[in-house]
C-alpha cells in the first residue's frame, strides 16, 4: 500500500508555481496568435477561441501575482506585528472561592 502512493506521489509530480503557469500561458497564447494567419477558416476560428480563452485566464493570473505581491508588501510593513499570537483567555475570572 505505501509503495503504490509512493509510485503515484512521484508520477504526480510537484505542483507548478504561479510563474511558471504564467510563462506557459504565454507560450500558448504566442502559438495561438500564430495561427490565426492560417489560411483554413474553421483553424482559424479555433485560434481565436483559445486566444479569447487564454488571454483571460492570463489576466486571471496576473491579477493574482500582482494581489500576492500587494498582500506582502502590506504584510512587510507592519512593524512589530507576531505572525501568530499568543491567544488570550477569554473565559469567566472566577474570584476566590468561587469554585
């Protein structure tokens, strides 16, 4: 059993990185945009189709780098701020005797 989701671990792979998605979108756009020159209609209506589709997913993309990028610059500039504080009581003081 641990050897299967081992072999199956290893075949998946690591997940990509948000710039990597970005730089292969790229690519396909260019290779998309490419073939909109074509001479075939039918290919050619299908190169518009995955330009319109690409180009907004790449805006997807660069919208959320460009979020990522604001929310550390934010999180950077807060000085003296723990990444996790310690939690307070919240709970009832129970004076003496009370219990």
């Amino acid at each position: 059993m641990a050897a299967r989701q081992a072999k199956r671990a290893r075949r998946r792979g690591k997940p990509g990185t948000l710039e990597e998605a970005r730089a292969l979108l790229w690519r396909a756009l260019t290779r998309a945009g490419e073939l909109l020159e074509t001479e075939d209609p039918a290919h050619a209506l299908k190169a518009v189709h995955a330009v319109s589709q690409g180009a907004a997913a790449y805006a997807r993309i660069v919208e959320i780098g460009e979020l990522e990028a604001r929310i550390k610059a934010l999180e950077d500039a807060q000085p003296g701020e723990e990444e996790d504080p310690a939690p307070t009581p919240t709970g009832p003081r129970l004076g003496r005797g009370a219990a």
